[in-house]
DNA sequence: CATTTCACCTGGTGGC
DNA sequence: TGCCACCAGGTGAAAT
C-alpha cells in the first residue's frame, strides 16, 4: 500500500512516540512469510533493546536499536531545563552517547497492505495482526497486513552493513543525476519510476501523478524523455511528494498512519483511480492502461 | 544483461 | 444472497 509519504507519515509518527522507549515483549503469530530474518533470531534479538530512532529510506521503515540490554533514561520525570552554568556538567556522560548509538536496526517494509499503529495494549487487536511489542512506557506497537506482502528484517551492525535503500531518494537528488537515471533505458517511463532501485519510494499513484504534473505520457520510453522534460518531471516527483507528507499521505482505501488517522492526498488526485473522470485542467476524460502489470491512470491531451 | 510477466495473499466492489 | 471476475498502495523470481 504505503509509498514514500506514506512510508515518511507512519515512520514520523512512530518516532515521535516510541523514540527513547525499550521493547520488553515481542510476540509474532504463525506465519511465516514476513521475516526476511527467522522469527526466532527476531524475538531474541529485539527483546530488551531501546529503540533509539526511527526514520524512513525508500519505502521501508528503519528502527534504529541500542546495544541489547541497554536502557535510555532521556526523559526523567521531573527533569528541569538546565541552566548555562549547568550544561557542562549535564553533557552526555561517555556511558550516555554509547546508548544513543544504534547498534542494530529492525527493518518493516510494508508490502502492499501493511500497518504500523502505537497503541495501548487494551486496544482491540485487528485481525491479520502478526506482530505486537511491548514497550517499558506500556505502550504496544503492531504491525498488521491481511496480504501479507510485507517483510520484517534484523541487522546487527557490528556483524554487517546498515540499511541502505538502493536507489535514489527523489526528493534530494539533483538534476544531472536524475537525467542519468534514464540514459539509455528503453522501458517505459512509468516502469522506470517504478523501479526501486534507480529512485526510492515511487510507487503507482505517485508515479500516475508526477507523470501528469509533468505533462509526460506513461508510455513513453525513458531514453527518448527529453533532458527538460526529465527536469519537469523531477520538479513534479518533489512537488507531488512533498504536498503528500504535508497532508499526511493518500489514503486510497485503508491506509492509515501510527495513530489510525487517515491521510488526505486521495482529495488531491489529478489521474490515479480517476478512469473516465473529466481531467481537473482540461475536461478530457482520464484514461486508464495496464502497463509494468500495473493500472496507469493518464490524461490524453494533457500529456504527451 | 535488460525487460516483462507472474505468483504471492486477502478483501472489496460490481455485474448477473 | 451467492457466485464470479476484476481490481487494489509492492516486489522478487522466472521467463523472454
């Protein structure tokens, strides 16, 4: 379901409640299709670690984790703000700063359908939930995904690699890199925004949508996009984007972010799941292709 | 190698 | 109400 606002609106979210927090009970039901890693090196692994950040690269969701055991007092209740003279002596301690590093990282890609929501434990549990946390705060995070396309992954990184997405974040990269993306590629435009590893986090309603605000026909072979049409096109990807996280993602038939609220991009839609809709700038009817074996939703006249 | 198709899953919708 | 076809935010393995 979720793409790159999605992914950054459910990953904000979930920092901004449980960052600091220590997983004291992992529980995952039978099946076995979401671990990338074996559910029984994630149970372990994951329980007693204090989660130290969470953030997004491409379309997963990266939980940044302490040394096992480790704990994060940051909040203490009753902690006052430290006047100048008493910074110096409050700075980090060389113990705290060792805390605050990530020495693992849990790794929830959401497939097509998957959830990520904070709630208390007395919540009603949904069905197709497969995961549940417990934190020391008493709070519960759950993952649900009734297709189950979803992935759950354990690093170590004193063993291996961080995390790293493959292909470019669209919202940073630059215009000769963007342009380099497509050289020679004879695929669909749409096909290539759609491939993970060249950018990151383009999934089909944002594709369908900064193809429109580009002007640029989904069928059009990426080699033969023109240098300027691929600079509008990059402007739209960011522009699209960005308004996306502003209204906190699209909310197409069951998306929600931590908290449960729906988002309100759909409201915003120019093309996606608009087949046979008058467009919004020209009145032409929007049409709607297969194409990569995916709906591709396109105004005729606006783009060419 | 680059590119396309299909399988993996469950659920919702609309036609008959 | 039931049955069926088709559609849905993704991705990686297999086929071309």
């Amino acid at each position: 379901m979720p793409e790159l606002p999605e992914v950054e609106t459910i990953a904000r979210g979930v920092d901004k409640r449980i960052r600091g927090d220590r997983i004291v009970q992992v529980w995952f039901d039978r099946h076995p299709q979401p671990f990338k890693t074996p559910r029984s090196r994630q149970v372990r692994e994951l329980a007693g670690r204090t989660i130290v950040a969470v953030h997004r690269s491409g379309k997963h969701i990266v939980f940044e984790l302490s040394s096992s055991g480790t704990t994060l007092d940051a909040h203490k209740p009753g902690a006052h703000t430290p006047a100048a003279h008493e910074r110096e002596a409050l700075r980090p301690s060389a113990h705290e700063r060792e805390a605050l590093r990530s020495f693992a990282q849990w790794i929830v890609h959401l497939g097509m359908t998957g959830r990520l929501l904070v709630t208390t434990p007395e919540s009603p549990v949904a069905l197709h939930t497969h995961a549940r946390l417990t934190l020391a705060s008493g709070r519960e995070l759950r993952f649900v995904d009734p297709r189950r396309f979803g992935r759950l992954e354990f690093r170590d990184l004193r063993r291996g690699a961080a995390f790293g997405a493959p292909g470019d974040e669209p919202l940073t990269i630059g215009e000769r890199e963007f342009a380099a993306l497509f050289r020679g590629r004879r695929l669909y435009i749409k096909a290539a925004l759609l491939n993970q590893t060249l950018l990151a986090g383009v999934g089909n309603i944002y594709a369908d949508e900064s193809l429109f605000q580009a002007g640029i026909r989904p069928r059009r072979r990426a080699n033969r996009v023109t240098r300027a049409e691929l600079d509008r096109l990059r402007l739209a990807l960011r522009e699209v984007l960005t308004r996306a996280i502003r209204l906190g993602g699209s909310s197409v038939s069951d998306y929600v972010d931590a908290d449960g609220e729906r988002g309100f991009f759909q409201l915003e839609h120019c093309v996606y799941l608009r087949t046979g809709e008058p467009c919004r700038r020209c009145q032409t009817p929007i049409r709607r292709v297969v194409l990569a074996g995916r709906g591709t939703h396109y105004c005729p006249k606006c783009q060419r």
